[in-house]
C-alpha cells in the first residue's frame, strides 16, 4: 500500500518562542525516528505546495482570510512577533508555514482521490483543528482538515466524508466550520474538561463528541470509541477520512492528562483503515495536529504510519 509523506522545510520557519510547546523540533523527532526506523524509505515523501486561496474560503470566511493573510504579511515583513492570543504567537515564518500545511492537506486529498496513493498524512505545522470559521486560535491559524474535507465536497465532487479526531484538546474549530453540515459526519474523543472546554454539547447532529475525564486509559478510550463512534460511522459510509491526528493524549504529554500509548494509536488507525477499506476504498488524508512529548510523538506517529502503510 502506498503512503504519501507530505511535509516542507517551511513548515519548521514557524517559530513561537523558546519554551513553547508547539515547536520546530516536533517535525525533526518524526524525521529523525522515520529515518532510524527505516520507515522513511517505505513512505512516497512529497513535498507540500502552498494551498490556494479558493480552498481557504471552503473553510474560513473571506474576511478571515484576507484579515489574518493581511496580519501574518506584515508580520513577515516586519520581523515582530504578533501575538493572536497568550499560546498562539505570529512570527516571520508563519505565513510560510500556515499556507504549506493547509496545501499539504488538500494536496493530499487530490493525491488520494485521484487513486495517486491510497492514504497520506502530512507532517505539518502549525495545526488547525482550533481554527473556526473567523478566529485563529490554540496555536492553529488555517484549518487544515476542514480546508481538505470541504475540498474533497466542493471541489472534488465527494458526497460523504468523515473527520475523525484523537487531539486530546476538543477540535472546536472544525466542529465550527462543519456543524450542520450533514455531508460530515465528525466522530471525536478528548480530555473534557480542557482547553477549549468546548464539545460537552454537539454543535449539530453530524457530530459524535466523546468527552471523557482526565487520567481515562487506554482500554476505556477504546470500548468508548467502539460503543460511540463505529455503529454511526459505518452507517453513514464516508467516502473518504480525514484524521485529526494529535498525539498529545500519550500518558508522557503534559499538556493533557490522559493514558494512551503507542499501541492505543495503532488501534485507533486500525479502525479507522478498516472502515475506509469498508466504505471508501481506503482513502485516508491524516493531518498533524497536537503532541508536544517529542519522544513521544515520534513514537505515536510511527506507529500510525505502520498501521497506514500496511
């Protein structure tokens, strides 16, 4: 099965400071142990364009889009840093990086649906699921999913499509933007509560939010997902999947309390290929969202990418 690695040097300009968790170095720890592992030689490793601004405007509003592209260009020009909230901070290289990693997206779309590859995930930075309809937020700017499975609809023709997200952090940008959306069927498990103590309560009928409290383990995460997410997904019969892939629900990661490990992972993905070779000819576009644990990270990523792979 051919698996496409999307990522770009630019990705790596998008810096928010020393000591921030949303950093260059979770790009480097996944190259570092895709190429220890031998698993880099295995991957069709492709480099991300930059997204055009008609799938941007699939996602985001066009006030949005032109005011924050306004923002991020002086930012670029200028030099200083531009803080969009207390975690989320606009450098130089963000605009760079935010424009490669919404195009590694829906490059990846294309890719998959033009029958190119069989699924693709994109190594890419900033993350997007906090991104809404008008507001950057939580170290996000664009929203990548959203922006490559409102492509897949609009662009490409899809009828059916699934967002599945495993952030340890509720992706409320993307329930934002696909809310009501009935040709979206969003099934998503997080640490509630936490930041952005959000998804208690379902913003529309097409979305499955799987709240659970800090410390949950594995085994629970997994008899939650089967009781919660496998019946409506099967049911609905997405033509195509796309993953909000944050790691940052390992048991090593700070920034949530949860207990998953490295084969928790491969089981999600194990799902998640098994329902997309059921209903959609094995089309998956995975995006990087959250995992700030390094050693971590680059552990869960694999893992993902084994299970893609096989």
């Amino acid at each position: 099965m051919t698996t496409a690695f999307y990522t770009h040097p630019d990705c790596r300009g998008h810096d928010m400071g020393v000591g921030h968790p949303e950093c260059p170095a979770r790009l480097d720890a996944i190259d570092d142990l895709l190429i220890a592992s031998g698993l880099q030689i295995a991957l069709d490793c492709r480099e991300a364009p930059v997204v055009a601004l008609a799938d941007l405007g699939n996602a985001h509003s066009s006030g949005f889009v032109a005011e924050l592209r306004d923002m991020l260009e002086r930012v670029a020009a200028t030099g200083e840093p531009r803080a969009i909230d207390p975690d989320t901070i606009a450098c130089a290289g963000t605009l760079k990086a935010a424009l490669r990693a919404a195009g590694a997206a829906v490059a990846a779309t294309d890719a998959v649906i033009d029958g190119d590859v069989v699924n693709a995930f994109c190594a890419v930075r900033p993350p997007g699921h906090h991104a809404t309809r008008d507001q950057a937020m939580g170290f996000c700017f664009f929203n990548n999913v959203a922006i490559a499975a409102r492509h897949a609809l609009d662009v490409r023709g899809l009828e059916r499509v699934a967002i599945i997200d495993f952030d340890v952090h509720h992706g409320n940008g993307t329930e934002d933007i696909i809310a009501g959306d009935e040709r979206v069927l969003m099934a998503s498990i997080f640490q509630h509560p936490l930041y952005p103590y959000s998804g208690a309560v379902p913003m529309g009928t097409n979305m499955i939010n799987v709240p659970v409290p800090p410390y949950t383990r594995g085994p629970a995460i997994r008899a939650l997902i089967d009781e919660n997410w496998m019946e409506r997904l099967d049911a609905f019969r997405p033509q195509m999947i796309f993953v909000s892939a944050g790691f940052d629900a390992h048991r090593d990661d700070d920034l949530g309390q949860l207990g998953l490990v490295e084969a928790d992972y491969a089981w999600i993905t194990e799902k998640i290929k098994a329902l997309a070779e059921k209903h959609a000819k094995g089309r998956i576009v995975s995006c990087l969202e959250g995992g700030y644990n390094l050693g971590a990270l680059a552990r869960s990523v694999a893992a993902h990418l084994r299970v893609l792979m096989a």
